[in-house]
C-alpha cells in the first residue's frame, strides 16, 4: 500500500480538530497533525486576502484519499478548501506500516 500525506488549511484550530477527529475515528487517516497560526496570503474573488489558519496534515492510504477529500470537503467551511494529497515514497518502515495497520481497510 502507498502512504500519503494530505495536507490542508482550515480557518481555525476548532475546525481543525473537528475535521482530524472526524478522520480519525471514521478511519480515514491514522494520524492527523494539527499546527496553528500560519499566516496566509493569496488573492480570492479578485482582492488580496490575509488571514490566520491551521495546517493539517492527515496520514493515511492511497485508496483513502478520495474517500478524505470528500469528507473534508463536506466538513468545511471554505467554498474551496486546500486539500493536497502528497505520495511518500520512503520513510521508517514501521511507522509506515502503523499507518497501514491503522486505517480502516477498503
């Protein structure tokens, strides 16, 4: 199985903990890291726009990932959330495996 590391934003760390509890318990990532105030700028509906967010970044399977995206978009509050999927293509073998053993198999 492939790992992937999904990473996404969301306007505050209550949303983000309730997105990475979501994944979690429903068995969709392993692990979901949660790191706050990151600062971003980037132009939305024509205007220059700045504001606090908090990143999560989800580990889970390559076959979990549309499954996420769907999910995380049913959940958040953004009309056009971030949700990047990233492959791993190498790392600490048993930590790689945790994440195998630990989402809910398709």
């Amino acid at each position: 199985m492939k790992i992937h590391f999904v990473y996404m934003t969301t306007s505050t760390r209550e949303e983000a903990e309730s997105i990475g509890k979501e994944l979690v318990v429903s068995g969709l990532a392993a692990c979901v890291n949660i790191i706050e105030n990151m600062k971003s700028m980037y132009f939305w509906e024509g205007e220059l726009q700045s504001s606090s967010e908090a990143v999560l970044i989800a580990k889970t399977i390559a076959s979990h990932v549309p499954a996420l995206v769907e999910k995380v978009k049913s959940l958040h509050s953004y009309d056009c959330p971030c949700i990047i999927s990233l492959p791993v293509s190498d790392g600490n073998k048993s930590f790689m495996d945790w994440i195998q053993d630990s989402v809910k198999k398709p």
